[in-house]
C-alpha cells in the first residue's frame, strides 16, 4: 500500500505558491485600485470564487487533479491551472477551454495574461527580477479585460511565483482592508489541513527551552532603526513605531500594531528555500525605508536577530544610505553578533549591488568569523 503524502511544509516552495495564491486577488485589487469588496469575494468563503480556488489548493500533497472538480468546464479548468501551478511552480502548457474564450471573459483572459506576458529578465544587479512577472501580467489582464480578470490572474500568478513575490507596498495597502495571517491561516490550513500545534496556527517557537533572551541593538548607520529577534518585539513593542518582520509571526506577537504598519515578509533562513530571494530582500528593505520615510522608529527582526536581519538591514544601508556593500556586510553581521550559517543571503545581498561572492567568510572576515552571541541556537534551529 502507497504511503501517504507528508503534509505541506512551510519551507516547502509549494507552500509559499499556495499562500500567494490567496493573496493575488487582494493583491491585485491593490495594484489597479479594484474596490477592496471585489477582492473579498475571492477570500470570504460565503462567494464562489473563494470557494473555487480552496478547493483548488485543497489538500495539496494529495491528488494531482481536483477532488471535486466544478460541473462547468471553464471553472474546472481554469481550477486545475490553479491547482497544477501551485503544486508543481510551472504553469501547464495548454488549457484549450481558457484559450479560446472572449476576450471579456475574466477566466480565459487570466490565463492568457498569465502565460502571454513576458517574464522580465532576471538581473539583480540592475533592478531586474523575473518574478515581476506577478505584477506585469495583472496589470495586462487590467488593461485588456477590467478589475475581474485583473483579480484572476493575481491569483494565478501569485500562485506561480509565491508570496515572497508579492511587492510589499502594495501588501501594505492590502493589509489596510485584510487580515495578511488569516490569508496565511486559511492558505496552509487548505493545502495541508488544520494543526493547532504548527504555524501560522500556533506561535512560532514560543516556549522554553526554544525562546531567546530579547535583544535588539541600533542600526550602526541609522539609530532609528533597531536589529533584533522576535522575542524583543514579544518583550519591548513599546520601543518601535512599525516592524519589518523577517520570520513566520503570529498576531499574538505583536497584538498593538496596526496591520501596515507590521510588514511581514516571506523569507526563509536557509539556503536553497528562497525562490526569490534577491526580490525578496530588496523588497524588505525598501519596506524599511519606506516606514523611515515616514518618520517611524523601525524594529528589523528575524527569529534569532542573526542572519537575515544584517542582510537586509546591509541591502537597507546600501540602497537607501548609499553605503558601500561588503564593508557594510560585516559590519552589520558583527553589529548583532551574527553568523553565515547561510551564506547565501550574504550571496544575494551582494549580487543586488553586482558584486559577487562565492565565500562570504573568507572575503568578509579574511582574519577569521567574529564569535557569535552566546545565546544564539544551533545552526538548524530556525524560524
């Protein structure tokens, strides 16, 4: 007898396409100024597109097809497009009932959006990234066919590139009318099931002997701006204005602050689980900016304050600060006591300013790495 398949994990890239796809609506309905109450029918289960695309994303690591598939050929098909992207990250190379409809038509329009805009080419260095691609086909199917197929093809793009491809400026305006962890709740309790005990259900990391002592020190280039883990954001909120949240959060966390003025940011501390990381780390440092610019004291913060918190507050110094980018590095990574356990953001903080660094250790501290905190975990203990 077949074992059956492990549920969906949330490194796994499967679940950051099914989390993005509950976002792409209300995200796109934030990019092209859609009424906000569009965009609920495509998350308030009492309306059928939110019903449809559940069912879409419904037990993920299960059948390849639909469970359930709807009675009308363009829902079904439109669905298992759906289904198949956010599985697998590529979307199917035909869909004839989506190919053939009017050019009205929200569903048919989405899917040629979705496959006949250009992916952009992908050049960090130059401020290009092929994950624009979400942005670039809801704006195409706005222009062609209105707000309906805009919000379709949000939702199919978001679920191919995966909500560490959604910008966050635009996340900000969304959270302004949305609830950002009851999209994330109802995402991976859809594709996986509830647990009561796992994120985004359930805290991260929050019991001894897992939690770390608060800790959280200036930004060596900008005082208004503090370096930290998630246990001084759970300990001192009063010290901040917004937060730039680097790891999985709960409500709980931080249970005062307004929803835009808490950017949570889909990035993972561990190498290869970032399938846009260089996207995904300029984004979050231009969030940072964006809330310095408005004259807030920001808390910068993963789980541990470690690794990605220096390489986006680096990304943050260089593009916004004008500061050099390997100097900063170090700088940075000393400044909290941190590590390279994952050079890989070290890897793509530099190639965003086109430099490159195949051996962060050796090039940033050729004297050898600075110690670490002493209260810092094990390497594969991450939030």
């Amino acid at each position: 007898m077949p074992t059956a398949p492990a549920p969906l994990h949330f490194h796994d890239p499967a679940g950051d396409r099914t989390v993005g796809a509950l976002f792409g609506a209300p995200l796109a309905a934030a990019l092209v100024g859609a009424p906000p109450a569009q965009a609920a029918h495509f998350t308030d289960p009492a309306h059928h597109p939110a019903r449809l695309i559940r069912a879409a994303l419904s037990d993920l690591n299960g059948p390849h097809h639909l469970p359930h598939p709807p009675a009308d050929p363009l829902q079904h098909a439109w669905a298992q497009v759906l289904r198949t992207t956010a599985r697998t990250g590529t979307a199917p190379t035909s869909a004839p009932a989506l190919e053939h409809t009017t050019a009205q038509d929200p569903l048919g329009a989405s899917w040629r959006a979705l496959t006949r805009t250009r992916h952009p080419t992908h050049d960090p260095a130059h401020g290009s990234f092929a994950c624009t691609h979400l942005t670039e086909a809801v704006r195409h199917a706005h222009t062609s066919a209105g707000d309906q197929a805009a919000l379709h093809t949000g939702t199919l793009a978001a679920a191919l590139w995966g909500a560490s491809a959604l910008p966050l400026h635009a996340l900000r305006r969304l959270s302004e009318t949305t609830d950002p962890h009851t999209l994330t709740v109802t995402a991976l309790t859809s594709a996986r099931g509830p647990h009561s005990r796992l994120w985004p259900e359930h805290p991260v990391l929050a019991s001894e002997p897992r939690r770390l002592p608060p800790f959280a020190v200036p930004h060596p280039l900008d005082p208004h701006v503090l370096l930290g883990n998630l246990d001084h954001l759970r300990a001192h909120p009063e010290t901040v204005d917004a937060v730039v949240s680097l790891c999985r959060t709960h409500p709980s966390d931080a249970p005062h602050l307004p929803d835009p003025d808490w950017v949570r940011v889909w990035l993972h501390d561990r190498a290869g689980a970032n399938p846009n990381a260089h996207f995904t780390l300029n984004e979050a440092a231009a969030a940072l900016a964006a809330l310095r610019a408005e004259g807030k004291r920001v808390l910068l913060h993963c789980w541990a304050g470690a690794s990605r918190t220096p390489a986006v507050a680096t990304r943050y110094a260089v593009a916004t600060l004008g500061a050099p980018p390997l100097p900063t590095l170090a700088t940075m990574i000393r400044a909290v006591g941190g590590h390279l356990d994952n050079p890989s953001l070290s890897t793509a903080v530099a190639q965003l300013s086109g430099v490159d660094l195949p051996d962060p250790a050796r090039t940033l501290f050729p004297h050898g790495i600075p110690p670490r905190r002493p209260d810092l975990p094990e390497p594969h203990i991450t939030g």
